[in-house]
C-alpha cells in the first residue's frame, strides 16, 4: 500500500471515527436517549445537525485531497520553471 493511500485511510478513519464520538458523547455525556439524538438527524423537519457528522466525517479526507493537490500543482510548476 503506497503512502498516499495510506494516509488517505487515516484520514477516512479518523473522520468516521470524529462522527461517530459525536453521537456517542451527546448519548452518553449529556445523558440524552437515543430518540432525541435521531431527532435532530431529521432533515425534513428543519434539522440541520445531520450537515455536522458528514463533514466531520469527511472533511479530514477533503483536505488531505486538497492539500495533497496543491502540493502536486506546486512541484509540477516548480519542475516547469526549471525547464
């Protein structure tokens, strides 16, 4: 498995992992059921919450790509100044 691919996993694990402590502390921690907690995961009743966990979920992957790309786009200019 190349590097690249590598830390595009952790990435991916880490923000599935980010999502998922939110449900588990607002469960455990705030004490609320579990009924509340999907409550709030309800889009057509104007809850939004749901837009939270999937950009937490993802946004490590997001920039990793991002960052990764830029990096890229930077070594190819830098090799065609070089000429």
């Amino acid at each position: 498995m190349t590097t690249s691919m590598k830390s595009f996993r952790r990435a991916w694990t880490a923000g599935w992992f980010g999502a998922a402590a939110l449900a588990v502390v607002g469960h455990f921690v705030e004490h609320k059921p579990w009924s509340v907690l999907l409550a709030d995961y309800d889009i057509t009743s104007g809850r939004i919450w749901l837009l939270i966990p999937i950009w937490v979920a993802i946004g490590p992957t997001v920039v990793r790509r991002l960052r990764v790309s830029r990096t890229e786009s930077a070594e190819f200019h830098h090799q065609t100044a070089k000429g």
